[in-house]
C-alpha cells in the first residue's frame, strides 16, 4: 500500500486502499505467500521464503529462501489482514520507530526507477516529484503523491522520495520495489510508507521496510500473480510457532 496522477494513484501509502475482498475472504483465497521470519522481535535479518497453493490447499515452496533485512530494531506488530494474538506482549509499530511491521498484509502494486517491470502486479513508474508521505497528521499520511499535483506545501518534511536516484546522492534502494499494505487506512502514528525494495548492502538494515539483493527482486516480482491475491507475512520464530498452526502457515523445514 493517490489524489491525482492514475500512474501512482494504486500506490497510496503503503496500503492505503482496502483489500481487494473482506479480509477473512482475502486469506482464505490468497493462492500465494510471501513470508519472512525473524529470529525475535528485535534482529534486523531475517529469510524470505515463497509459497504457491496446492490443490489440496496446502502451502508448497515456490523457491529457495533467500536474506533479507528488516528494520535496525527488528519488528513489531503492524496493522494489517491479522488480529494481534490475544495476550501478545510484543512491540506494536509506531511512527520512526525502525521496525518493520509484522503480521499478514496484502501485496499491493510494484514500482520502481524504470518506464515499466517484469511483472503482472500493477507497475508505477516513479518521478521525481513522488513522495511518500510519513508526516502523521496530513491527509496524505501513509500516501504516495505528486506533489505537481496536490503542491509542494503537500509533501513538505516528508522524509521519502521515490526517486531516491534523484534525491539521495544516487541511491538505488527504490529502483525496484512493491507495496506492503500495512496500516491501509493511515492510522495516526502508525507506521507509513512500508515496503519490499532492494537493499543497500547485505547488512544495511532498513528503517522499517524489508529489502533484498535484486535477484531476488527481480524473481520475486516476475513470480507474483495479483489475480493470486498475495499475502506478505512476517513474524519472529517464536510467534510463527505460535501461530503457525491457527494461522493455516506452512511448517518450516
């Protein structure tokens, strides 16, 4: 998971629209799964790991897991397709506070430097006047826009550029990426601007987002399918184990 341009309309906010279906709906029919795991909350490493539905209804990998890294902090409980467990006693995510949202969330649109993707999940080619805006408090908290569209008085002390080529010395970090949908309705302090892009090193941490080498990138967004309806997950050992079997995960080898 915009107020003007259709080329990144999709991509407000990191999840700013709904999903697709009711939420439950939306788990049972999710056809494929995007999960990362976490030693605990507070490791900014992790592995990803893709899966595809069987016929019976089964989780079957898709691919060999592959490093990411997560947020400097580690995780912390985002706002998304899950209900937080009753009695859970992990972190919950808050606005800058360097840990990746954890929990189950859809997929939204990929987006990156280029006119277009190798891809079937809707592709926003980013501008140099795109942001994301990670000011709590503004309309367009947890949105991406274009500020020759809403004003540059819009995007003022947002602290994420999509064209990060353009704005930070040639960082290619958003050179390739997809939306995670966390906090879609842009919950005051909640967390904005979530992410799958590329990372800047093996252990460059992020500042909440999940990156990845562009391989992995590349076949992830090759591989993912919107008409799948894919969910991103992403939990800590311990609570993957907790939930794995309520949750309907696959087991890990």
């Amino acid at each position: 998971m915009l107020a003007a341009i259709a080329a990144t309309t999709a991509l407000a906010g990191c999840a700013h629209r709904p999903a697709a279906t009711a939420e439950s709906l939306r788990w049972q029919q999710a056809q494929q799964l995007v999960l990362v795991t976490t030693a605990d909350w507070d490791s900014p490493r992790g592995e990803l790991r893709t899966y595809a539905r069987a016929d019976d209804g089964s989780w079957r990998a898709a691919a060999p897991p592959q490093p990411v890294t997560i947020g400097r902090a580690g995780a912390a409980w985002g706002i998304g397709l899950h209900d937080i467990p009753a009695g859970d006693t992990g972190p919950v995510k808050r606005e800058g506070d360097g840990r990746s949202p954890a929990g189950a969330f859809a997929i939204g649109e990929a987006f990156g430097y280029a006119p277009s993707a190798a891809t079937a999940l809707p592709y926003a080619a980013m501008g140099a006047s795109d942001y994301c805006i990670d000011v709590s408090g503004s309309p367009y908290y947890n949105r991406i826009v274009d500020a020759a569209a809403v004003g540059a008085e819009a995007v003022r002390g947002s602290t994420e550029p999509m064209r990060r080529d353009l704005h930070a010395d040639g960082d290619q970090r958003y050179r390739l990426g997809f939306v995670i949908e966390h906090n879609p309705r842009g919950a005051a302090q909640a967390g904005s601007c979530i992410f799958g892009h590329l990372w800047q090193t093996p252990d460059t941490a992020t500042a909440g987002c999940t990156a990845m080498a562009p391989a992995t990138m590349q076949a992830l967004l090759a591989w993912l399918d919107p008409r799948a309806q894919p969910l991103f997950v992403l939990l800590p050992a311990a609570e993957y184990r907790r939930l794995q079997t309520a949750w309907r995960l696959p087991r890990l080898p």
